[in-house]
C-alpha cells in the first residue's frame, strides 16, 4: 500500500515498534506483544487482555504466533516475567492460518486452558496439522497447489518444485490442537475482563474469520480483515477450486459499518491505527482497480492464464511462498468477474483460460 494512503490514517504511536516479546499497552487492560515470523511479512502483533473468570484473574490471549524454537523462547521469558505472575485463562485464535493458530495447542496444555475459535478453522486446522499419511491424504498440500498452478497456467519448473515440498508446511508451524475447543460465532457476545466484545465474523481471508469489537473500549481487533499497510490477502486455493473468495471478502466489510470511526484498530500486521471506514474504503478501491486491470489484460489478450495476471498485479520478484499468495490472488480476481459474468473460462489443453465478453 502507497504511503499517500497510509497518511490518511492516524498512528496513535508514530512510528513506534515494540520490541519483540516486549509488552506494550494501548488501552485500558489491553496490550500489543509483536512476535517475530520467518517470511518476508517478519512479524505479527498478538493481544493480551486483562480478564477474570471464576473469581480468577489473569490473561485472555488474541493469537500466538508459529509453533518456531524462537517464539516458544520469547513465550517462556513472559510467563517468567510478563504477565505479572497471572495465568493466562484462555487462548483465543481469530483464524487458522500458522502465524496465528501455531502456538494454540502448546499455550493451552501449558496453561491448562481451553481454546475459543470459529468452528470451521478449528476444523480446518486439525485437518492440516496432520502430517500426510497416504497418497490420497488432504495433507498434500504442496502436491496439490502445484497441480492447481499447472492448471491456471504456472509453468516455471523451479519454483513448482519448491511448491511441492511444502506438503509438511503447516504442521512445520503449528503444534497439534486441543481435542477440544469452545466455539465462536458471528455476534456472540464475550466477556472478557467486565467488558463486551462483539464477535464479528468475516470470509474471504480464512473460512472463518474472527474479529473482535469492544464499544466500552473503542477498540477493534481485526485480524487479518483489515491491514493498515498491506491489502489482506485473498486466494482461491487447491482444497477449493471453484471458490469465488474476494466476493465474500468485500461483502464481509459492510460488517463493520457499525463500529465508531474513532475506534483504535488493532491489526495482526502493521502498526494500530485509527481510520477504519477510510481503510475499507481503500480496500474497495483497491480491488476495484484491479479488476478493471484483471479485465482489460483479458480483453486485450483472449486466453488469459492467472499465471500471465500475476506479473501484472505484482511488480516485483517472489519467492516459492510469495508466489503461492500471488497466484492465489490472480485467480481470485479472475473468479470474481468469471462469476459475475463479465468472462468466460474454457479448460484448453488441461489450462484454465479467461475470456472477456
């Protein structure tokens, strides 16, 4: 996202980081940790918030970070020294992707605690966690997003063979989940601390997003939704070939229109911000420039692959793990117009190809 957009919302800290594993508060019984990530994306913010449950008080704690030596290190030094000597009560996970789920499992048996997710992505995980056991097994997933590329037009050998490797991805970053879990649903209610906390639900990033608003608070956890820097990432991915994910995504948005303009935003990446209605209005503008690029590229060349789309929407170079979001982006907004009609799509020579109409 260009800087001009950036200036358009309000950084209450500047241009002030906390230092990984360092607790910093940014409102009323509410603290941002950033914890360090092994890809180009180095870090992501958790939550910790004051809570008591059953006369006992301690932590409930927004997301984990991956299941990586390192942030297990940084996660043994706060239970020394960073809770000031309170538990933490509960793990809560907003969705299913690593650097948020990795460490549920390994937080909660150390704490005795249970977990609180969206149904579908405690599923969801539980499912990829597992190591493949079999040909036939969901769990290969680096076997089959390379499968899927092939099939929109992804040719370069190199870095399909990086993508297929990636079938021990995801249990590489996240320990194995409690056999149980509390579930959460959009407009629950949670109290957390002797506040409310408004469940919102949102699709498009993960199958079942969960983001959190405290009116008394004035403060909105987002999750992945909405990024003050970055546009959140939305793919079609193997596992569901057909899905039509940007849709569901813009949609999800009208959700937060409820939410006071003021309210302090805390994102998973990036720095809190206030201006949340004029982030969702660049996220529009965002997407609606490029599906207007998506639909000229298609106009101007009959055929078009997701793989010629990508060079298009990303202007840089990408890695193997870079590539696999920027594919899965490219065909995303190739869907999005396929299903409101505005291109047609033939499977020619086992690859997909888009049409204008």
């Amino acid at each position: 996202m260009k800087q001009d957009l950036q200036s358009t919302l309000t950084f209450p800290w500047g241009e002030e980081l906390p230092e990984f594993g360092q607790r910093h508060r940014v409102g009323p019984g509410v603290y941002w940790l950033r914890l360090p990530l092994p890809f180009a994306l180095d870090h992501i913010n958790v939550w910790l918030l004051e809570d008591e449950i059953n006369g006992q008080k301690g932590w409930t704690l927004v997301d984990t970070g991956v299941a990586l030596d390192e942030q297990k290190a940084i996660w043994r030094q706060l239970f020394d020294s960073g809770f000031d000597g309170l538990p933490i009560l509960r793990v809560l996970v907003t969705h299913m992707h690593p650097d948020h789920v990795g460490l549920a499992g390994w937080l909660c048996r150390h704490w005795q605690v249970p977990l609180w997710m969206s149904m579908t992505d405690y599923m969801m995980a539980c499912v990829w966690v597992r190591p493949p056991t079999d040909e036939h097994s969901v769990g290969h997933v680096g076997q089959a997003t390379a499968s899927f590329f092939q099939r929109h037009g992804f040719t370069d050998e190199t870095m399909l063979k990086e993508i297929r490797q990636r079938d021990n991805y995801y249990p590489g970053l996240v320990s194995p989940l409690p056999a149980e879990y509390v579930r959460l649903m959009h407009a629950d209610k949670i109290r957390i601390g002797g506040h409310v906390w408004e469940v919102i639900v949102g699709y498009g990033h993960a199958p079942e997003h969960v983001s959190l608003w405290c009116p008394e608070k004035n403060i909105f956890i987002s999750g992945d939704m909405i990024l003050p820097r970055i546009s959140t990432n939305v793919s079609v991915h193997a596992y569901e070939p057909e899905a039509n994910p940007l849709t569901l995504y813009l949609d999800s948005l009208a959700r937060y229109a409820h939410i006071d303009k003021k309210a302090l935003v805390l994102p998973s990446h990036g720095r809190p911000f206030v201006g949340l209605h004029e982030r969702i209005r660049q996220q529009h503008e965002h997407h609606a420039e490029r599906l207007k690029e998506t639909y000229h590229a298609c106009k101007q060349q009959p055929g078009f692959t997701a793989a010629q789309l990508v060079p298009i929407m990303f202007r840089r170079s990408l890695d193997a793990h870079q590539m696999t979001f920027a594919m899965g982006e490219a065909i995303a907004h190739l869907h999005t117009l396929y299903y409101k009609g505005r291109l047609v799509r033939r499977l020619e020579d086992g690859v997909y190809r888009f049409y204008a109409h």
